[in-house]
C-alpha cells in the first residue's frame, strides 16, 4: 500500500456560531420542515371536496356546480377570503413562534437544541462523543439554499438535528463542530477573518459589495445562480482532501452493481414464477400478488441508483469524508477512531468483475435504532480491490504498510487447503472443520498485525473483517458438545451493534485460546495508547503492538 497523504493543517473557526450563545435555524426552516406539506394536503382536499365546499360556505347542499361560482353568486366572496386570510394568518403565526421557540448553541463540549411550542424539549449532544457528522441536501431545501446537520453521537438516541441552516453556513459549522470534537481550541480572536454574515433570506450566500443600492433583478439572479452551483458542485470541495485519496465510483459500475443484487434475483424468481401461472392458466390470482411488486422494483432501482450516484470517498483533515446522491446529497464525515469494525465483503454475483463492498460498525449507528439516524454503514458501496486498498488506508490511519496490505489481498482472496502447499498469513481452521464446514473451512482464519485483528471467512460470499484493537469490547470462546469432540471451538470479537459481526465458526481449540489471549491483552495496551479521539493535538503516534508472529511495525 503507498503512504497516506498529509491532510492540510486545522484552522481556526469560521462561523460565530460557536460562542456559546443561542442562535436560531434558517428563516424557512418551519416552511421546509412541514409548510410544503401542509400546502400539498390542502391543495389535494380542495381538489376532491370542492363541491362540499358550497356546504360549508352556504349552508345548503348543493354539489352540482363550482364552489368558486357558487360563492360569487351568492355574494360569499368576501368571506371566504376572510376565512382563508384567517387561516393563513394563524398558520404563519404558529410557522414563527415555531421558529422562534427553535434555537441552538454550541460551546467547547456540548451541542444543545431546544424546540417545541406547546411542549418544549432539550437535547445535548457531548462533543467528545461525536461519532460522525453528516450534512444532508435534500431536494426541496436546496432550492432555498439551506442544508441539514446531523450530528451522531455515541449513547442510546443521542443524536442531534440541525434542520435547516444555510448551505455555506452548514458546511462552516461541521468543520468547527469537528474541529471542537477534535480536542482544537484556539482563541477566536486569534482568527483574523471577520465574522461571516448571513442574510436574513438567502441564509448562506454573503452579500457582495455593490455601487449603488442592489435591484430586484440582480438578487434574483444572485440567488438563481447560487442555486445552480449548489447543484452542480461536488460534495468535497476542491480544497477538502488531497486528490490521491479520493475514490470515486464510476456510473456504470455502480448501476452494475445494483442489478447483480439479491433482488434481482428474487424478481426473476418472480418473473419465471409468473410466467409458468400463465402458462398454466392460473394467473388472476398470481398477477395480483406479484404485478404491482414486479412495478414496484422500478422505483427501488431508481431510489438505489439515484441516491449512491457521484458517490466519493476521501481523506480530510477531520477524518473519512464520504458524499454522495444525485438530486437529494450527503456527506458524511466520519472522524479518527469511530469506525469500530470493517466488514469487505464480495457476493457471488459480483466475483467475476472484482468488485468489492465495505460495511462499518459506529457508535453512533448502535445507538441510533430510530428511522432518523443519519449515519450511513455503508463505506464503499462497490469498489475494486485497489479501491478497497485505498479505503482501508483512510479508515484504519496507519495500517498501510507492504505487510498490511499482503494480509488485506490474503484474506479477501486466499485461503487453501491444508495439502494444497501454499503459504498462507492465517491461522486457519483444522481439516476436522470439514464436518461442521464443509465448504468453507479452508478459508475460516484469523491474525493479528499492529492494532488491528483480521478475520477471513465465508466462500459464497467472501468476507474479510477488520477490527481496530482499541475498539474492540471484548473477546468471546464458545465450545459446544460436538465441537467439544472434534476440538473445534468458535470465537467473537466483541464491538458495538452493526452490520458487521466479528466471528469465527469454527477454529481449533488451542489456536482459541492463543486468540483469546492476544485479543484480550492486545486490546488493552492498544487502547491506553490510543490517542485518535483527540486526532488534532500533534503527539507522538504510540508504537504499534507486535503482531501474532513477533514482529511490530
């Protein structure tokens, strides 16, 4: 693997919006978080109870004609603009008080939101347990320039929404929310650029100096042409990340990748199930179970493709930076030391062009079993293997020598026989296995170099699981009455709730106990020497633990 490159050094904060003060949400926040909505109910309800409207207007039935003529006629005009004014008024009263009563502020440890009208509510968000930060551009908030920020934290329902801000004032404080995370505190009065102000509209787009009073046409066109580079601008800045430590996805891959999924292959099952019933000539019952979900599929393949287009991964001064979607955008910025265990995995489907997925555990993903959580588990959607080398380089800072690397390409491809004579880097599992594996025990192995531990299994669907030592929970040996007899065991890596599960099914029991051994004092010494929380105060990076063969990097 080549070295790393050197993320540019921490700034100072740009926004005011750390001080410590509560400050209020983008001005069309109440609009975009529910007036749009509310807009689209009345419209659909007028549509199709527009006669019943003469009713409650006149007080006789009559459903015959227009409510709109029936009203003039009868004189009504003026009070049911009334009422309408009325409503209006009491909905935007309620959108503003909403606003108002809506309010953050953000110090050196904690993110603190207080909402509610009628019932009021306070969250906290402690900045020493930020797992992640993803700044999401939904459709309809980027025509109004505005972006979401959702801070993940550790701990059970802990995370918090800013929902909206400005876009450019979004993306300001991220970095400095990051930033405060990171351990970084510099004076503000150290920073030399002015306070960045926000119009009271626009939100993000600073006003630039003008001669003369500015028109309406040219805020109009200001506005507009904001808008349209908001769209067509990536994710990462130009500035955001050396350019040798982006990973991009083609197009064509990732549309690829979609269609060789397991759902295809259930609509086929599906497909041929609803050929043969015509065939049959039993298909009136058939075609209304599996039609409308044939249809159906259309719309997954579009969301699926639509939302992981331009999707890019890069390497950032505070940590992972992932982005992607094409109408609706995300980027999510995982920081030094919270993914807690790495899962590449390759399905069957998907072996014959080489491509590869990575799946993370976080913290923040444990904690958040609400629909809401915003951080994603998904690394790397589909990637090649020198793409997946790449990745891991970003996510586990420091495992990237030649030897790691030999380690990565052996257990996402190796794994042989015992008779077969090649020289493989894991502690594989006996050839007795064969009777509780018989398919997949030759590649069923572990290791263990520096501060990370490795696990190779699976032969369908090929996995190799990484799991930083400092991370790990715990360590697990199980031994069952046949696995007794055979002197098999099983073992588990312990780390927070996700997708990736750290285990082996069967592995001899002295090699067991050797891994229970190293894993338990490995994680240990790894985590009093890990300093990655606090990843902008420049110390001495701690020697690496000596890996399973005696040798340290």
């Amino acid at each position: 693997m080549s070295e790393p490159a050197v993320p540019a050094p921490l700034a100072a904060p740009r926004t005011d919006l750390t001080d410590g003060q509560w400050h209020r949400l983008h001005p069309a926040t109440p609009l975009l978080r529910g007036g749009i909505f509310m807009v689209a109910v009345l419209g659909f309800v007028i549509a199709n109870l527009r006669e019943r409207l003469i009713d409650l207007f006149l007080g006789e039935e009559n459903y015959g004609g227009d409510p709109i003529d029936e009203i003039y006629q009868r004189g009504g005009t003026g009070w049911a603009l009334l009422i309408i004014a009325g409503v209006l008024l009491v909905i935007i009263v309620a959108f503003y008080l909403s606003w108002r009563m809506h309010t953050f502020r953000i110090n050196g440890e904690v993110v603190e939101v207080r909402s509610g009208l009628v019932f009021r509510s306070n969250r906290k968000a402690r900045l020493d347990r930020v797992q992640g930060v993803n700044l999401a551009r939904p459709l309809i908030p980027r025509l109004f320039g505005a972006a979401r920020l959702d801070i993940a934290v550790a701990g059970q329902d802990g995370n918090v929404q800013l929902a909206y801000l400005g876009s450019k004032l979004a993306d300001d404080l991220r970095r400095d929310i990051l930033h405060l995370a990171s351990g970084l505190r510099q004076s503000r009065a150290a920073d030399a650029a002015p306070p960045l102000t926000v119009p009271a509209v626009l939100g993000d787009d600073a006003v630039p100096t003008l001669i003369g009073p500015p028109t309406a046409h040219s805020a109009l066109g200001d506005f507009a042409a904001a808008r349209y580079n908001e769209f067509v601008a990536p994710e990462r800045g130009p500035d955001a990340a050396p350019p040798e430590s982006v990973v991009r996805i083609p197009p064509g891959r990732l549309i690829g990748s979609v269609v060789l999924s397991g759902f295809t292959v259930f609509l086929l099952l599906a497909g041929i199930g609803l050929i043969v019933s015509v065939i049959a000539g039993s298909s009136g019952w058939v075609l209304v179970a599996v039609l409308p979900g044939l249809i159906g599929s259309v719309g997954y393949y579009f969301s699926r493709i639509t939302k992981q287009l331009r999707f890019t991964i890069a390497g950032t001064a505070d940590g992972v930076r992932v982005g992607f979607g094409l109408l609706s955008t995300s980027s999510q910025t995982l920081p030094p030391g919270r993914i807690h265990a790495i899962k590449v995995s390759q399905p069957i489907l998907w072996r014959r062009f080489g491509w590869w997925q990575i799946n993370i555990n976080t913290a923040g993903h444990a904690a958040g079993a609400s629909a809401g959580n915003p951080t994603s588990t998904v690394l790397l959607p589909v990637g090649t293997l020198a793409d997946v080398e790449k990745v891991l380089e970003l996510a586990l800072p420091g495992f990237t020598t030649d030897t790691h690397g030999a380690l990565v390409e052996n257990g996402m491809l190796g794994g042989r026989k015992a008779d077969s004579g090649v020289a493989d880097f894991y502690s594989n599992a006996p050839p007795r296995a064969v009777w509780l594996r018989p398919f997949s025990w030759w590649r069923t192995g572990w290791a263990v170099s520096g501060n990370v531990a490795l696990i190779r299994r699976g032969v369908l669907s090929r996995d190799l699981i990484l799991v930083p030592l400092a991370r790990m929970q715990g360590v697990s040996v199980r031994q069952g009455p046949i696995k007794r007899r055979l002197r098999l065991a099983s073992a588990d890596l312990l780390a927070v709730a996700g997708p990736v599960t750290a285990s082996l099914s069967v592995i001899d029991v002295d090699e067991a106990l050797v891994l229970f051994q190293w894993m338990s004092t490995g994680a240990v010494s790894s985590a009093l020497a890990d300093t990655s929380h606090r990843w902008s105060r420049a110390e001495e990076a701690p020697k690496p633990a000596a890996d399973q063969y005696g040798e340290t990097e």
